[in-house]
C-alpha cells in the first residue's frame, strides 16, 4: 500500500515537472499588443509620440502629414532615399505596414522641442527670409511658403511641414539633394530648386527656417490649399 | 480596296494570334511549377535591382574579389535570354557555362543548381518566358585583378565543382529525399550556410555547418538539429515555422534570412516545409564549439548584466527567454551563440524588424542600440548574452563591435 502511495507520488511528481516544463516561463514578459510596442525600433531614436531629437540625425515626426511619411519610408525602402540605419529598418516593411506606421506618427500632437538658433549675420537672415518667402524669381526658386505652406507647415496629405527642425537636419537635406543621397519621385521638384540653390543660400534658408517660431497651429493646412508652382512626383498619386 | 484591306488585317491578326502562340507555347503546369522552384531559389532576389524590374538584373552581389552584378534573365531576346534554348539554359544551371561558353562565376549557384532535375530547369525555363521582356543591358563585373580573368575560373571548377542532378536516397523517406532535393538543389541554401575558403569555394567545412557570409558579414547558422548543432533545440514545427512566418519560438529570421524568408520561403507548401525540417533532422551531430573558456571575462560579463537588466531583459525576459510569438529567446539561440558574436553584435546595434509575411503581418521589432551604447557597452552586453542561461559561446571584444558598427547594414 505504501509502495503504491509512493509511486502514485512519484508518477504525479513527474507529471507535474513535465507540466512545468511545458508551461510559459513565469518570467517571461507581459508585451502589450500595440502598435507602439511593435514600432520600438523607431521610436527608440525618433521619440515614443515622434517627438524627434535635440541631433540632426532624428527628425520629429508627430503630426507631419501621412502621405509625406509614407512615401519617405517608401524612398528609403527603395534606394531613393539614403541613410544606412533607416534603409536596413524599413526593408522588410511593406507599404501596409508602412502606411499603418506613418499614420501612428501623423495622429500625434505633442509640443515641439525647441532647437538652438543658429547665429546669423543680418544678410544672411535677409537671404534667408527672401528664399523663405519670396522665393528668387531671377533663378527660378519659388518661395518655401508656397508649397509647404503659408506658415510652413505643410499642406494634407503629402507635404512636409518644415517647422521645429534643427539647423543641422534641414541643411543636411538640402545637401543631399545635391549628393544624390535624397531623391523624390519624377519629376523631382526639390532637386530642381536644389540645383539652383548655392552653398550660402542651403545655410541661409536652414538658418532661416530653423528660427522660424512655432505658430500657434502647427498642424499641416488643409488639402488643395496651395497652388503649387512646380510639378512634383512626389505629391498627389 | 476594302478586300485587301480586310484580307491584310486577317493576316495581321492570324501573326499576330501566331505570334502569340510562340510566345505562350509553354505548358501551362511546367509554367507553374517553374514559378514556385524559381521561388524556392529565390531567383528574383539577386536578378532584380532595388526598385528594379523583377528578374532584369543589376543588383550587386558582392564577393570578396569584387562585385558581380546579376544578369537579366528576362526573355528580352537582345540584353536578357530570349534567344536561348532550353538546352543552352540547362548548360548555365547544370554546368556554370553561359551561352556563349564564358565560364560563370559561382555567385551564381550553379553548384547547388547542378542538382537540379532536367525537368526542373525547364519548368524554370518555361516560366521565365512568362515574365515581363525588360530590355536591360547587363553590367561588367567589378572584379579585382587577378579574379578578373575568367580563365581562371576553369581551374577553381576542377578543384570545387562537383556536377550533378540529385540521386534519391531509396533507404530514405519521399518527404526526405524531397528536403534534400529542395536544400541541396534550388533552395541552395549550402551557398550561405557553409564556410567559403580563400576562393571562395564552399568546400572547406562539412555542408550546411554554418558560415560567416562574406561581404555581407552575417553569420549564417549551422542547420543541424542534433547535438552540438547550430538547430539542436529546434523541433521541426519551429523549422516550418520560421520558413513560413520568419518567427518561430526558437528564433527569428533577420539580416540576409529575413530577405529569404519574406521573398522565398513563406511561399513554399506546407509539406515541402516539413520535408526541409525531416531533411535537416538527419544532419549529423557536430563537435562542441569552442566556448572561449580561456579568456576571463568576469568584468565584463559583470557589466553586461546590468546593461542586460536595464536595456533588453523587458522584452527578453531576465532568463532570456522572450516571449513566445513576439520576441525570440536568447537562451539556446544559435544566432545567440554562433562562433564569431557578429550577429548579437550587429543586432543590439541596428535593431531591426522581423520580415512582414502573410504569418505576420505586423511584426514587432528591436530598437537599435548604436546610439545608445558605446563600443565598450556592446560588447559587454553581447558577452553577457552569449555566456548566460544555456549559452557558452566566446567572450565579444571591443574590437569586434569596432569593425561591425562601421559595417554597412545594407
């Protein structure tokens, strides 16, 4: 009878080590089922809400139109666009994803950062001014307000805003049109005006843009609120 | 005149209903299958440039001696392989040799695809005919001198090229001989998964054992499931499964893998999935690797632990045991624990998604660590990682997270 007793145990201790080693490990994380948590990758550099970066490396984000996120990330995927980490992350991405990711990042409304304001020399606050908002007309570049918006945060649903960026970024962008390391689709109307562009006027409208205020709305204008002065690949389908 | 006229367009549709017909001539079934062992091979992978047209070539496959950009294989009859017949096509997959006899380099797997079927190539033969005619000049290799005389190449096959179609196994199982034809043949997966000597040849090490991917520095596992193998705790639902979703619970496809799976694999029938995994269960036992024992890496292996409980044990678990279906375990993970450390490394410092499949729609991902931690960090964390719970793997040095951080991720 006890040697049944101590087989019985011995069969039910057995069991139940099998049973432990077949259930979850009681450490094991509890991960929430969001998208937020499955975006870790790209918010670990551009902010949990898209905020951005105080660096040149990780712009904000939050609230920039969708159309315009998606195609980026759509641009990185396919080599048009070029920045090692951010090419590497989006490639095994498909344009579902992609569309669901920018869409997370264009619903966010949080405060922008403010960056350092470059100094700038009278004249170059001029230049920059005039290329902002009136454009040089003798060497075919519109004015930034007249695409991006008249206070230049971007227009539904695919352009960019161009407000709370630091210096470093936005000159770097400018720049890479002209390394062929940014590209847009045909006809690409950045690297037109680009290509017009000297090294002083890049800084001078960087600079420019970059101590522009924050409005009061810095949400992007509404769709078909610009007429815009140039053809571009990038914008409408 | 209207006669004529209707007689002309009669006969112009008659060449053009004609024309048609040679062009579709195929059988609709060697079309099909050819469409799924082009899949199985991953043909479009290599033969398509990014944001090119499928099967145009132009991507870049790099080598150690150089770059080798991919040929179109399109039937453009001027700058792809219109004009080939099915034997000259069968010569370039069963032999290496190209249409007008230049000795291919073996970039192209034609050492894995000499173990296709006739019948097989055909079918890809039959269903490259189907895709879209892209006229597309192909570019010259970028091959350094003395690999740049093609000539050369006649001695390397001598030396490593064995030729062949797949011989079943009659003592073996259909579903095995299936796996091995898949593995061996159109799957080519030896071309990754085995070390490549000073010539590049796959010979050096025993089929399948694992191998630093050159170029591309990526470890590719070992694919043994049995003791001392890169697979050893992998039961063949976890190998089915990664094929078809790029996760599993034993590990997560990434870096070249992930590329395989989401444009290869996920696609293949459920019971070609389960041959591959009855296949690679009777690879054979490997020795126990070299676990580093000699290096005292107690201080770091210290440190690594606190970075480990502040950075990765939330998602990763403090036993690294991940979270079944979202975040791999690190416990037991061959990538974990492969000989040179060159994937921990490169994951903790770029992150990554796991690759979109139809199994996986919306996959999680890792955030990169490049911006966070230092050299130093890395390299401690990576070593906390290889050497805990199950794993015994050596020791990371700085120096290694030196040289892969400036690697490219592309």
């Amino acid at each position: 009878m006890s040697r049944l007793l101590c087989c019985a145990a011995m069969l039910l201790a057995l069991l139940s080590t099998g049973m432990a080693a077949h259930a979850a490990p009681t450490d094991a994380p509890k991960v929430p089922d969001t998208l937020k948590q499955r975006i870790a990758s790209c918010t670990a550099c551009h902010g949990e809400s898209g905020e951005g970066s105080d660096n040149a490396f990780f712009p904000r984000l939050a609230g920039k139109p969708q159309g315009y996120l998606v195609r980026q990330l759509q641009d990185f995927r396919n080599g048009l666009r070029h920045y090692a980490i951010m090419e590497y992350t989006v490639r095994p991405l498909d344009d579902d994803y992609l569309r669901e990711i920018a869409g997370y990042f264009a619903a966010q409304d949080v405060p922008y950062r403010t960056h350092p304001v470059p100094s700038m020399t009278a004249a170059q606050k001029a230049r920059g001014e005039q290329l902002v908002t009136q454009g040089d007309k003798a060497r075919g570049v519109p004015a930034c307000t007249a695409c991006h918006g008249s206070n230049l945060t971007g227009v539904q649903p695919d352009i960019p805003g161009l407000i709370g960026l630091p210096y470093d970024y936005l000159s770097a962008q400018l720049g890479s049109w002209r390394t062929d390391t940014r590209r847009a689709a045909a006809p690409d109307c950045m690297a037109t005006i680009v290509s017009h562009l000297s090294d002083a006027d890049i800084s001078a409208a960087a600079a420019y843009l970059a101590s522009h205020p924050i409005p009061d709305d810095p949400r992007p204008q509404a769709a078909g609120s610009v007429t815009m002065p140039l053809r571009c690949g990038s914008v409408g389908s | 005149m209207r006669a004529s006229n209707i007689a002309f367009r009669a006969a112009l549709a008659l060449g053009m209903v004609l024309a048609g017909f040679a062009v579709a001539h195929a059988d609709p079934a060697s079309v099909e299958r050819g469409r799924y062992l082009a899949t199985a091979g991953d043909c479009a992978s290599c033969h398509t440039a990014l944001n090119g047209a499928p099967f145009a070539g132009g991507r870049v496959v790099g080598t150690p001696f150089g770059g080798i950009p991919t040929p179109n294989i399109t039937f453009d009859r001027a700058t792809g392989i219109g004009a080939w017949t099915k034997d000259e096509f069968y010569l370039a997959m069963h032999e290496g040799v190209s249409r007008d006899g230049t000795l291919l380099y073996p970039a192209f797997p034609f050492t894995s695809y000499t173990r296709m079927t006739r019948a097989d190539v055909d079918a890809v033969y039959d269903f490259l005919g189907t895709v879209a005619r892209v006229s597309r000049k192909n570019d010259e290799p970028q091959l350094s001198w003395p690999y740049s005389m093609r000539s050369l190449m006649s001695a390397w096959r001598l030396l490593y090229f064995d030729k062949g179609e797949y011989v079943p196994d009659p003592s073996k199982s259909a579903a095995w001989n299936r796996g091995a034809y898949l593995v061996q043949g159109p799957g080519h997966c030896n071309d990754c998964h085995t070390a490549r000597n000073s010539l590049g040849a796959t010979v050096s090490s025993p089929r399948l054992a694992g191998g630093l991917i050159p170029v591309q520095d990526w470890y590719a596992s070992d694919l043994s499931m049995a003791k001392g193998g890169g697979l050893a705790n992998f039961r063949q639902q976890d190998i089915v499964d990664l094929l078809k979703t790029g996760r599993s619970a034993r590990g997560t496809a990434f870096g070249p893998m992930a590329e395989v799976v989401q444009m290869s694999t996920q696609y293949l029938s459920d019971d070609d999935l389960a041959a591959i995994a009855t296949y690679l269960q009777s690879l054979p036992p490997r020795p126990a690797p070299d676990q580093g024992n000699d290096i005292d890496a107690s201080a770091s292996m210290a440190r690594g632990q606190k970075i480990y409980a502040d950075s990765c044990a939330d998602c990763h678990g403090v036993s690294g045991t991940g979270v079944a279906g979202v975040y791999p375990p690190l416990d037991a993970n061959s990538s974990v624990a492969e000989p040179v450390g060159v994937n921990a490394i490169r994951i903790v410092l770029s992150g990554g998604f796991a690759p979109v499949t139809a199994g996986n729609r919306r996959p999680y991902s890792m955030p990169p660590f490049a911006q966070k931690l230092s050299d130093q960090e890395v390299a401690d964390v990576t070593t906390y990682i290889r050497r805990s719970w199950g794993n015994n793997a050596p020791p990371v040095q700085i120096d290694d997270v030196r040289k892969y951080r400036s690697t490219p991720t592309y």
